[in-house]
C-alpha cells in the first residue's frame, strides 16, 4: 500500500476528472409533443381504464392525452369524467373548464356546464 489508497485503488490520472453520471431515463421529465396518434392510443388506453373501473388509471392516460394534443376537447372531458369518479373535485373542475374553452358549443356542453357548477358550488 501506498498513502492512503490500497493497492490498485490508487486514482489514475485519467480518471480523476470523470464525467458526470448518465441521467437516469425515468428522472428526466418528459417530452411532449403533438402527436394526435399518440393521444388516440392514450385515449383508447383511458377509455379501457374507466370501463375497468380503474379511474385512477384512466385519468392518468386521458391526461398523457392533454399533453399529447392539447387542443383536443375530448381528453379533457374524459379527464374530467375519471377525475370525478376519483373525487378530485379540483381536477374534475379544471378539466371541464379546459373542455368548456375547447369546444364551447358541443352537444356535450350543457351537461358539462351543469357539472361544472355543482363543482364550483362544492356540491360534489
């Protein structure tokens, strides 16, 4: 041994100036973009979900489906459908907000205002 390193644990060189460590591929956030595809298979993969009964689940797909194509009223309305069923009363409002902004003058509005008011008034 010499100094404080055991033999063969002396740094060489080359190695004391190590690059930083690959980021770990689940801690980077992810990327989206608009991929109507995408948002489709999120939305079919939801839809199997909610009729499951996972509605915790199918939240999370029908929001990958927001991320995907953001300008598609639909993954909000069933965003918000699945958020009520998990008694997420602030995500249920949201949604149908970002719903109602998309596509105002849908045959599915009405309703969705209705909801929307019980939720805002805190009448679950």
């Amino acid at each position: 041994m010499t100094g404080a390193f055991a033999a063969g644990q002396e740094p060489k060189p080359a190695q004391q100036q190590q690059a930083p460590p690959e980021e770990d591929e689940q801690e980077k956030p992810k990327e989206y973009s608009f991929n109507p595809l995408q948002a489709e298979r999120e939305m079919n993969v939801g839809n199997f979900y909610f009729h499951k009964g996972d509605f915790k689940a199918a939240a999370m797909r029908f929001r990958e489906a927001t991320q995907w194509n953001p300008a598609a009223p639909e993954p909000y309305l069933r965003l918000a459908e699945a958020q009520e069923k998990n008694r997420s009363w602030k995500e249920a409002r949201d949604a149908y907000e970002k719903f109602l902004a998309l596509a105002p003058d849908d045959k599915r509005a009405p309703e969705a205002r209705k909801k929307l008011e019980k939720l805002s008034k805190g009448k679950h």
